[in-house]
C-alpha cells in the first residue's frame, strides 16, 4: 500500500476578512464508528508524553486539545475537495490555502497549522504516519494550539487515494 503524507504549515496571524463561501459539509468520518472520540483520545494520548520530532526538535508534553467542529468542517471540506478532484496539497486547486479554509467556515484564529495525507486506512495508521514525519509531529506536539479538527473522505472512484485526511490545528 502507498502512504503519502505531506508536511505541516503552520501560520500565525489573523485571517484576512474577504474569503470565499464554506466548502458543501462532508461527514468526514470514513464510517469509522465513533471517529471524533477516537481521533480526538489518540492525538492527546501522543501530545501527553515527551517525544522527539526528529529534525524538527524534541518536544515536552502539551496539553490536551479541544475538538472544535469548525475546524472539522474546514478539514473536511479540503478532503473531500482532494478526494473529489484526485489531488493531494495543502493548497486547493483554486488556490486557497488552509487560513482560507477555515476564515471560510468561520473560525477567527491566531495560530493555525494543517496535517494531511492520503491512502491510511485507519485513525491508528494515519496517526503513526504523522508521528514518524518531523513536521506532523511538530505541528502535533506544539503548544501554540488548543484546539483540533480532523477529517477523513473516501477517495473518488479512480483517485490516487482510497482515503484523503486532513488536521487543522489552530488557537482562537
């Protein structure tokens, strides 16, 4: 199976005002049963110990996020865009970049970084993704946010992908 991961942004700043509408709402969830409680537990379970984040640095425990259903929504709209249109970026074919996706749905931020992959079959294989690529494992390991949002859409028939994810990390 070919995994792909791509590496995290992360983006300090307010969000510009003039943004396009909200992407159309997507479950998001792949039918994994209880998918935010499961993805929420084990992205905290991580943050709660130290760990190193190889050329990225070696990180304390962080404190545990919040699940914000904003952020869910702009992760789920971007993959649901990639599964839809067979591609694989932080950047929208259209253009728009992460802080364009969530000033979109309505989340102000002051920090904000995206996680994303493609082809993981499961919140455990996604997970272990992330943490063995230095930037996912910084962006999940920073202290700068406190809040998270994850998504998981099947891929198109004919995609690259069987399974699109996206994290949006931010802080109000």
């Amino acid at each position: 199976m070919f995994l792909a991961a791509c590496g995290g942004s992360g983006d300090s700043g307010t969000a510009d005002a003039a943004t396009p509408a909200p992407p159309p709402a997507a479950s998001g969830t792949c039918d994994i049963p209880d998918f935010n409680a499961q993805m929420l537990a084990r992205i905290n379970a991580f943050r709660a110990s130290a760990q190193s984040c190889g050329t990225s640095g070696n990180f304390t425990a962080a404190p545990a996020l919040a699940w914000n259903d904003k952020l869910t929504q702009a992760a789920a709209g971007h993959s649901q865009d990639m599964a839809t249109k067979n591609y694989f970026s932080h950047t929208s074919q259209d253009g728009r970049s992460v802080s364009d996706r969530v000033a979109a749905v309505g989340y102000t931020w002051s920090q904000l970084g995206e996680n994303i992959a493609a082809g993981q079959n499961s919140i455990d294989s996604v997970m272990t993704t992330w943490q063995n690529s230095a930037g996912h494992c910084a962006n999940l390991m920073s202290k700068n946010f406190t809040q998270v949002g994850v998504a998981c859409v099947p891929g198109a028939t004919g995609a690259a992908y069987s399974r699109y994810w996206t994290m949006d990390l931010g802080k109000p």
